[in-house]
C-alpha cells in the first residue's frame, strides 16, 4: 500500500477511564491491570536498586516474562527462515545472514557484543535479578534485548504545544508503533512504572511487554516522553549505520530514567555512540517544546517547527508542529498526516488525535500512546490479542487514559 486506505474510519470507541485495579503486591512490587476486557493492560510498580526491581518483576510476574521471552525466541527464528523463504520479514537483511551462517545464538551474541561496551551495568543487574527471580536463562534474555537493534519497523509521531494545542502552555505528543501485528507483541502489553533509588533516577513508565526492560515508548514524572520511527529510507546525508554503539531501547531509557529536560536529552543524544537510523522524539512540558532527531552513526540533527526537514508541499511547516509518519520521506502517509494535523490545527486534542488522526492515518497498529504532558495524562491502545474480538489494529481499538501523576506517586508496598 503506497498510503492510507483513503476510506479509513474514525475511531469511535468510547476512552476507558476506569482507574487501576489492584491484583496483587509483594516485596519491592504492585500488580495492577487497567483497562476493560479484551482491552486489558497489565501495570508493574517496581522499587529499589536495579536488581532488587529485575527480581521484584521476574516474580511477580514470572509466568508471563518466561512466555514473552520464549515467544519472542521463537518470533526472531520464524522471521529469520521466513526471509529465506522470501516471505515478508521485519528482520534487517544483514542480522539474518548472520543467523544462516551462525545460528541464531551466535548471531545475537555478536549484538550483544558489539554493545556491551556501551550498556549501563544497571541494565545487566536488572536483567540478572528478572533471570534469577524467574527460571529464565540469563543469556537468553540479554539476547532478546537486541530485537530493537535488529528488526525493521515503520512508526509515527508528533510533537504539538503553543498555537497547535488550546493550552499554549501544554504539549500533546504521539508515539505511534507499526511493527508485527502477527507476532506475539500484542499478547503481552504491560506498562512498567519504575520507582528507583535516588541515586538511579527517577520515576517513569515503560510501555512495552511483560519481561521486556528496554524503552520504545514512555513518560516520566519530569514531564517528558518519548516517541521513535525506525527510518528505512534514509538519503546520503544520513551516512551510514554502525552495529558498534549504545543499544537504542537503552539510549531512550536513560532519556526517560535520568534526563531532567529536554537539554538533557539533547546532549545525551548527540554525544551517544549512536547505531541505527531512526528518527526519535522528545518533549518537555516545563519547556513548552519538542524536537524531533533523525539519528544515526553518523548525524544526531534537532529539528523544531523553524527547521523540520524535510522540506516538501507534503509536509508542511507549521508552527508549533514536529510531525512524520513511516519514515524519512513517506510522503503518502505523511501527507495525511498533515492534513489531518490541519484539519484540527489550534486545537489538537487527546480525543481528536484518537478519533480523526490515528485512525485515518491508519498508523500504530501494534501500539499507540498520546501523552499529555502538562496534565499527566496517558492513553495507550495496543493490537487485538490472540482469540479477543472486535478491531485488529491498535489505532482502531478502545483507548485506555492513564493518570500519570497518580501512578508515579503510587506508594511502596509494606510486605
């Protein structure tokens, strides 16, 4: 398809505000879930040092790790031998003749290697207290942890705030993942708020999976969010990609867990040992903005509503406004992207963003998330599971809005 379905429909499904209901809790952790029904997502409180939070979910939540973590196993092998056998595989070309010459061990293991020099030793502990807590073998998991460095995914974004938003003083951003509806991501959607030491951070949520400890999409108690587009149609200027260099689920992890603002998160951002092309998105509510990154090995480029590249009738400067949709220069769906930014332009809500923007642009079929940055406020839509009714892709599905501010100042159990 060289764009949106042009008789897209606007989601009319009614937002799930229901508050968290508490399932169970032990030492260093709570159980939540939120959501209705098919719609159901799975919300982990974690306290402590790395460790003691890797050990707090691996436990609580041993069951469902182990069988994310073995269906994603089994995910990595079935694309591998699919795109020998010419089917449609979201794994990059050069990781899979590693996994024909290899085997897929050996091949994940050079990932791993290749960043190991670039990994905060938080991540391993935390890895090290989920593998101890729950069965799952340590090497296993850390391999896993590559899938982001290895797979070929389309996403969207924006960063809306002053004359695009009502309150000139808020910003709203969109993280929109297109990835594998097929494979096993949509059955495992958990939402990790994490309450550290002082010494490691701060408070933030993770959107992703049971098991999985690695950052695509999420918010912290600073005001700030992430959003990230894997860019597979990058031009000269972009340079090459490097397979040596700071994982980038690990990259924005830290952006979430450490930075107090956006200038942090620039710097950080542009003094990584960068891998991959991408184009990343951070906003800052106290600094009323956000910028967009097209980053590589060899580029980190911060673009505002004065110098969004590219530059094109298709995607239009407008003020306020940092937007791109499947890639670098997409220009089918970007367009619509516009338009439909257009069309609300001034008054850029949560509600019309799920109700005319998402769902006409089709994007985020795996998952989406809108963060409302100044009011706290979080709502994630994730694929129809395994054997659930109703829409198949996550943009078309029922909303669930989160209160951010509520769930960063959840309280340590006393167990």
């Amino acid at each position: 398809m060289s764009g949106p379905d042009p008789h897209a429909k606007p989601n009319l499904n009614p937002i799930q505000t229901d508050p968290p209901v508490f399932v169970k809790q032990i030492k260093n952790a709570k159980l939540y879930t939120v959501g209705k029904g098919d719609d159901q997502i799975k919300v982990l409180h974690v306290w402590g040092t790395p460790y003691e939070m890797g050990f707090a979910h691996g436990t609580i939540l041993k069951d469902e790790a182990k069988s994310f973590i073995d269906d994603v196993w089994k995910y990595i092998e079935d694309e591998a031998y699919g795109y020998v056998n010419k089917t449609v595989s979201f794994l990059s070309p050069w990781f899979v003749k590693d996994v024909i010459s290899l085997g897929m061990d050996f091949a994940l293991e050079l990932e791993v290697l290749a960043t190991k020099k670039y990994t905060s030793q938080y991540f391993l502990d935390e890895l090290k207290g989920i593998s101890d807590a729950s069965g799952i073998d340590y090497k296993k998991i850390e391999r896993i942890h590559m899938l982001g460095e290895i797979t070929k995914g389309t996403c969207s974004m924006f960063g809306a705030w002053g004359k695009a938003v009502p309150d000139s003083e808020s910003v709203l951003q969109l993280r929109a993942l297109d990835w594998d509806i097929d494979g096993p991501f949509k059955n495992h959607p958990q939402v990790t708020v994490y309450h550290p030491e002082s010494t490691n951070g701060h408070t933030f949520a993770n959107v992703g999976w049971s098991g999985w400890i690695g950052s695509i999409t999420g918010m912290s108690d600073r005001q700030m969010a992430i959003s990230e587009i894997g860019v597979v149609d990058a031009d000269a200027s972009w340079g090459s990609e490097s397979r040596i260099g700071v994982p980038f689920t690990y990259l924005l992890r830290d952006v979430l867990q450490y930075d107090n603002t956006l200038d942090d998160s620039i710097n950080r951002i542009a003094n990584a040992h960068r891998t991959c092309d991408l184009l990343l998105g951070v906003g800052d509510a106290k600094l009323n903005t956000f910028r967009g990154v097209a980053y590589s090995a060899g580029v980190s480029n911060f673009y505002d509503d004065q110098n969004m590249m590219p530059v094109g009738d298709w995607h239009p400067r407008m003020e306020g406004l940092v937007y791109y949709s499947r890639g670098w220069v997409h220009a089918d769906w970007t367009a619509v992207l516009a338009r439909q930014l257009k069309k609300y332009y001034g008054n850029i809500t949560p509600a019309n963003t799920i109700r005319d923007l998402v769902s006409i642009v089709q994007t985020g079929d795996t998952h989406t998330a809108i963060y409302d940055l100044k009011n706290g406020l979080m709502y994630v839509a994730n694929a129809r599971k395994d054997g659930a009714s109703g829409a198949k892709m996550a943009y078309d599905r029922p909303f669930v809005r989160m209160d951010m501010n509520t769930l960063f100042g959840e309280t340590r159990p006393t167990v």
